[in-house]
C-alpha cells in the first residue's frame, strides 16, 4: 500500500550516498529504490513530504558519521503529493508496523497530519511542538487539534515560545486547558527541562522558526532570537532517547531562503542526533514500576504524601500523579519529571508539573 503514497529516493541521491563509504551514516541506510525495501526489521524510516527539501537535508545527512550499533535505517523517499491526504495513511501504516516515522517538510500545517495519523489507535496522545508562537490560531498548524481541541489529545506542550510574538491571550488559551508552555528563556537557561516535557509526549514536531536566524535562515519568516543548533540538537536526542515517543516531524524549511545549504545542514544534524538518541533507548518508558526505585516525600505542613520514581538503567525521574486515574488516563499517570522536581518536593514545594497534572486528571 505505500507504494501508493510514496516515491524512491532520487537517482542523484542515489548515486551520492554510492560515494559514501563505510564511515558515513548514509551506509546505515537501505534505500528505497525500484521497489520498497522489506520492512519487518526495521524500526526507524525516514520520509520526505517535499523531495527538492528531503534531498536537501538528505545531502548533509548521509555525509554525517556512521552510528554505532547499526540498526536497520530506512530511506522511504518522499511523498507523491505533498499534502495531509498522503502523509496520514503512510505514518498510521508506519505506526501500525511499530516503526517510528521521521518525517522532513516545508508545510508546518503537516503537524497536524502527523497527529491525526493515530486516529484508529485507542491511546489518548500527549503532542509536544517546538515553535516560537503558540499554534491556536484557527488556521494555525494545529488547527483542529487544539483548536477546536481533538478528543483524541491529551496533553500539549509548546517548547520555545517568544513572549513579544505570542498575544497573552493565546497563552491563557493553552494555560485555560492545562496545557504546558515552556518559555523560550526558560528553556535555554536549562536545555535540560525540555527533557522531561519531550519525553511525555508521543508525537514531537519541530517547527524550524523556533530556531534564530542565524542558525537556520532558510524558513519563511526568520527571527533573530530563538534556539541555537546545539540546543536543538539536544532536545532531538532527548526525542530520540525517549521510549514513550513514536513519532518525529521536522517542518518549515524552505530551500530558497536557504544560505549555503546552512538550514539543510542544521535540520542533517538535528536527525542525526535523534537517531543516536534512540539507539540509546533503554526500554524504561513505565508501562509498570518494575526496575523503578520508588522515594516517597513527606509534606509535613500539608499532611501529604508525593511519590517520586527512578530508573536503574538511565536515572531518569518520574511523579505518580496522587489521584484516581481513569482506565484511558493510567499510561499518563506516571507524569516524566527531573531531579530539580524532587528537590523541591524534599523542600515542601510542590512542582509546577505536578499541578498542572493534577488539573489535567481533575
């Protein structure tokens, strides 16, 4: 079936990745040229929505380091049309197939795709998007999954929003329906916030405005501030790295505002490192407690139990949200946190992500 939706890599792309030796991640890759590639070892597939942006990236990528251990890559091409019609069945056929999607686009409207691809599964979806607004416009790139607000979402996280570019009242409207919004200063002051809030997320789409335009100049309308290319690196490693994450859009390159390919190199290094990432899964996403070592903090002032839990294999933590949790709500009920949070329990503060938990399961 997806022969129906999708195009081979191009035969110039082709015939570079067959100059690059073994050193290159481009070796990693089985490609997708006369016909599909087989399908039933592989974990991870790489899909363009628009083949002129695909090929830029895929030019910086494949010249990119070979990774280690090697797990079965796959290059699927690109989309025959670029639009929402196609991409859906393919991810959802992807996903079905338990094989994570990385997808690469001009169109951040295709975000939206990308959610709607999990349509048929039961599970509530978790979203995170990196951007420098928040998506609530009526036409924005979320429309119909905040606005109105899908039934099948759970929970949304906005990463990098700029306050000078976000109307307050966009704020209140996420803030109305708990939804998290992590600051772009906040963000940058400790990279390593955004790890929790991505790894409570299923779907991760990357929005390239949120990035300054000194780094990534070829999108349409370029910000001076935003994130730098090491940052975005990271929360793509902290993506990759996550168990619970299923799904990973790039979107907003436009290849003609693009200087020097410096854009397509940045989005090469931003795959690269959420691939290295998942080779570094460790299997702990907590589908139960087992390997979870528990700690339970005393608020003596409010008479008031909060247990905390940590992984043996990565030393990540997480909060058991300490109230009745309907059947469709229990994979969220174990809300991912970082060790500041404990902290501050240990101080009798309770953490701002156990509130807004809170809120979301009253």
């Amino acid at each position: 079936m997806l022969e129906n939706w999708i195009k081979p890599v191009s035969a110039s792309t082709i015939k570079q990745m067959g100059e690059a030796d073994a050193h290159h991640i481009g070796a990693d890759f089985v490609f997708h040229r006369d016909a599909l590639p087989d399908l039933k070892k592989t974990r991870v597939a790489l899909i363009g929505t628009d083949e002129a942006v695909a090929d830029s990236v895929r030019a910086h990528l494949y010249t990119l380091a070979s990774l280690k251990p090697r797990v079965p890559f796959v290059d699927l091409g690109n989309l025959r049309k670029p639009d929402a019609a196609q991409l859906i069945p393919v991810l959802h056929e992807l996903l079905s197939g338990r094989i994570l999607p990385i997808v690469i686009g001009a169109d951040p409207g295709l975000a939206k795709a990308q959610f709607f691809s999990y349509q048929d599964f039961k599970n509530l979806i978790n979203l995170a998007f990196v951007d420098e607004k928040a998506p609530v416009e009526p036409d924005g790139p979320l429309s119909g999954v905040l606005t109105p607000r899908h039934a099948l979402l759970f929970h949304c996280s906005i990463i990098g929003l700029q306050g000078h570019l976000t109307p307050a009242e966009h704020i209140r409207s996420l803030e109305d329906q708990h939804d998290e919004v992590l600051r772009l200063g906040r963000a940058r002051t400790s990279i390593e916030e955004t790890e929790p809030v991505i790894r409570d997320a299923d779907v991760l789409a990357f929005s390239l405005h949120a990035l300054r335009q000194n780094e990534a100049p070829g999108v349409l309308s370029p910000s001076p501030s935003g994130f730098f290319c090491e940052e975005a690196c990271q929360m793509c490693r902290y993506a990759g790295m996550s168990d619970k994450l299923s799904s990973f859009g790039i979107y907003g390159y436009a290849p003609e505002r693009d200087r020097d390919g410096q854009t397509a190199a940045v989005v090469a290094q931003m795959v690269w490192y959420f691939l290295e990432g998942f080779l570094h899964r460790k299997n702990d996403y907590p589908v139960s407690k087992t390997g979870l070592t528990e700690y339970i903090v005393d608020f003596r002032k409010l008479n008031y139990q909060l247990t905390f839990w940590k992984s043996s294999k990565s030393g990540r933590w997480w909060m058991e949200v300490p109230v009745p949790t309907k059947r469709k709500h229990q994979r969220h009920a174990l809300v991912p946190c970082s060790y500041q949070d404990y902290q501050s329990a240990c101080r009798e503060e309770l953490p701002d992500r156990l509130m807004l938990a809170l809120r979301r399961f009253g």
